[in-house]
C-alpha cells in the first residue's frame, strides 16, 4: 500500500501536476515573443524601403547630370538665359563696330546664327587679328559683366557669358601669292611695243551715313536704334531726361554720339518755334554764344561732334556761326550741317575755320509710312552712287526703325558700306 500525503495524492502525481503547471506558465509568455518578432519584422522593412528610395533619388539625380551635361556640352542646345542674351545682342553690335572701326568693309566680314552661337567669318591679316582682339580683349570687360575673350587656335576667337559660348569668330588670311623662282635674264629678240592699254577702274565703294535726331526723350526706341547690326549716328538734346543715359549706352555699344544743338529758327518766337533749353540765339553776342555753348556741351562729354536742331535762321548767321566754330576748333570737335534752310552757311563757315564738315542730303522720315520711308532711303543710295557717299537724316520713330531695319537686310549685300558720319566729314 502506498501512503498518501496529507492531501491524499502521491509524490508522482504532484510531480506531474509541477510540471503542467510549468508548462501552462511556458504558453503563457509565448504571445510576448511573438509581439517582438514582429515589431523586428517591420522595422526591417521599414529600413529596406528607406534604402530603396535613396537609392533612386540618387540614381536619378544621377540621370539628370548626365543628361544636363550631354544637353549643354554636345547638344549645345540649351537656351540662353535672357541676360545672356541681350548681352549677345550687344556683344554683336560691338563686334561689328569694332570690325568697321578696325578699316574692315562688309565683303570682309559675314556673319549667322547657329543654334545659340553666333558666328563670325572674317577676311583678315595676322596684323589686322592682333588689333581687333587687343580692342575687344579691353572692352568687353568693361563693358559686359561676365563675358570673357579667350583665343582658340591661331586664328578662332571665342566669347563666352557665363557658361556659355555666344560668338565665335574665325579670321580667314589673305591668299598668299606664290612667285615662280628666280631665272637669270636672257637676252630676248627686240620686239614693236605693245599699244598702250587704258587702265581698268575700281568700282567705287559707296558709303552711307545715317544719322538719327531728336534723341533723348524715348529710351525704348533709341535701344532699337542700337541693335541695328550697322554704325549708327544717334543725335541726342543736351538736356533731354534720357540723353546721358542713352549717349553712354550708345558708346558703350560702339556706336556714334553727336549733340542735337538747339538753335533759333525762322519765325521764332511763334508757335511750335521754341528750340528748347541750350538753344543758341541770334539776338546772343559772340561770348555769350561761346559761354552756352560750352555748358551745353559738357552734359554729354561722348560726342564727337555738333548738328543743328531747328535753326534756319541761326545757321544763316556768319557771326553766331563763326562763335560756334570757335568753340568747335578748340575741342577738336566736327560739324554736320542739317540743312534746315536752303540759305545756311553753317557748312562754308566750317570750311573757312578749318572744321571738319559735312552736309546732310536726304531726310528720310518727312512722312511717317513706313513705305514712303524706304523710298527716301532708295533715294539716298542712288545719290550715293552718282557721288560715293550720302548722309542721310531720320528720327526716332518706330516706322523709321522698321523702314531702317528692313533696308539694311536688303542693301548690305548689295555694296553699300553703312558708315559713322564722322568717317565722311571733311
């Protein structure tokens, strides 16, 4: 007989029911276990979709450097930001200045557009490249933030705004004349001379001067002026709200400056008559015609010469024009004459003190059409092809403009040489 404890169960039995007990405890802490893996689980999986997405954005800022880099260093398509171009627009203008300062004539240089680059095809000497490149290595420069003149072989120069490269200009050299070696003379049988053969005439080359009055009052409309891809002469008031602004931009961009002196007309003081501030008088003794005229001329000290605004009774004055030129001799300055009256002796006047002078021979803007406008300049070349050069006179209208830019894309391949005025004075 086995004994039973006290609570009647053998020792084998507690035994067992211990372990049951533990065993109930085990599968009781079982779901803590579980909570815990899968909190790991989705940690993990969080961390593997953050790597995914680095990996990507990285893969794709990847792409897009090399696509930006294929864009703009093979395609060169890539549009130019808009300062760079309107810097290209007056790098142009200064290009072409510079080219026709330097002595060069329109069948030396050509010129297109490629994409954002423009280039530039140019009939020169090693001498004549040395002299436009040490010009232009001074005045971009000063004249355009961030542009920059670097040479690209022997005979290639680059501009570049920024990052970009606008213009890139090839100087072609003369054609280089080869002579057969030298051969000792021998005696040759005497022959009759040759009858004398009369000598073959050079074409003339005709020139055209276009001078634009009445400047300083519309800044918009002068700026067009500026970006004609010609010499320009802009005639500006002394005292006109935009003159100094203008007359810097216009030097800036090599163009030429001239001061639209005020001068009595006939009919003075009548209606629509008054000259304006500055204006010179013929009631004016000589030394107060010197005194204005001196202070009228330091409000734009870029000028290089004066022409008359208004005047056709000034101009017939020998006394007031002789003070003038008193003026103008002494500061190196020259003289168109605009004829504003059929009787001025501004221009003989000019002759007899030594000035430099030249008369204005066509207006071109008397009406406002656009059509009738190209007439008159058609008018200005054919003068210019009897005598070899013409001034002509516009004024700053947008019909002017528009007439303007469409005779200079007609006539520049056609001989005609567009010159600064002062290139023509005499």
């Amino acid at each position: 007989m086995v004994k039973q404890t006290s609570r009647g169960k053998s020792p084998s039995k507690r035994r067992t029911t211990a372990s049951r007990s533990k065993k109930t405890t085990r599968t009781k802490t079982k779901p803590r276990s579980t909570r815990k893996k899968t909190t790991g689980k989705r940690r993990k999986k969080s961390l593997t979709l953050k790597h995914t997405i680095l990996i990507l954005a990285c893969v794709a800022l990847v792409i897009a450097g090399v696509s930006w880099g294929i864009l703009h260093y093979r395609g060169g398509k890539a549009p130019l930001k808009p300062s760079c171009l309107k810097s290209q627009k007056a790098i142009t203008t200064l290009i072409l200045s510079t080219l026709f300062q330097q002595g060069f004539s329109q069948k030396d240089v050509s010129w297109k557009k490629h994409g954002t680059k423009i280039f530039f095809t140019i009939k020169a000497s090693k001498k004549k490249f040395k002299h436009v490149y040490a010009r232009l290595d001074r005045e971009l420069p000063q004249n355009f933030k961030g542009a920059r003149l670097r040479e690209k072989g022997p005979n290639t120069l680059v501009i570049s705004c920024g990052r970009h490269v606008t213009h890139r200009l090839a100087f072609i050299p003369p054609p280089t004349v080869s002579y057969p070696p030298h051969k000792a003379k021998q005696a040759k049988p005497k022959q009759l001379p040759a009858p004398p053969v009369s000598p073959v005439k050079k074409a003339k080359r005709v020139k055209i001067a276009i001078v634009i009055d009445d400047i300083g009052n519309d800044l918009s409309i002068a700026r067009d002026l500026l970006d004609l891809p010609v010499p320009i002469t802009l005639s500006i008031f002394p005292y006109a709200p935009y003159s100094k602004e203008i007359a810097k931009e216009a030097k800036k961009k090599g163009h030429e400056v001239l001061m639209h002196l005020p001068m009595e007309p006939e009919g003075y003081p009548g209606k629509g008559k008054d000259p304006g501030p500055g204006a010179l008088y013929v009631c004016m003794k000589p030394e107060d015609i010197i005194r204005q005229l001196n202070k009228d001329l330091e409000q734009i000290p870029e000028i290089s010469g004066i022409n008359n605004h208004m005047g056709s009774r000034f101009t017939c004055s020998r006394e007031g024009m002789k003070a003038v030129m008193e003026v103008l001799r002494k500061r190196n300055k020259f003289f168109l004459d605009s004829r504003t009256s059929a009787k001025s002796i501004g221009y003989q006047v000019a002759r007899e003190s030594g000035i430099p002078t030249i008369r204005r021979d066509v207006f071109l803007d008397n009406s406002r059409d656009v059509k009738k406008i190209r007439e008159q300049f058609d008018l200005l070349v054919e003068k210019a092809k009897k005598r070899g050069y013409a001034v002509g006179i516009g004024h700053p209208h947008r019909a002017t403009y528009l007439a303007l830019k469409r005779a200079i894309e007609d006539y520049r391949d056609k001989g005609i040489e567009f010159v600064f005025v002062s290139s023509l004075a005499r």
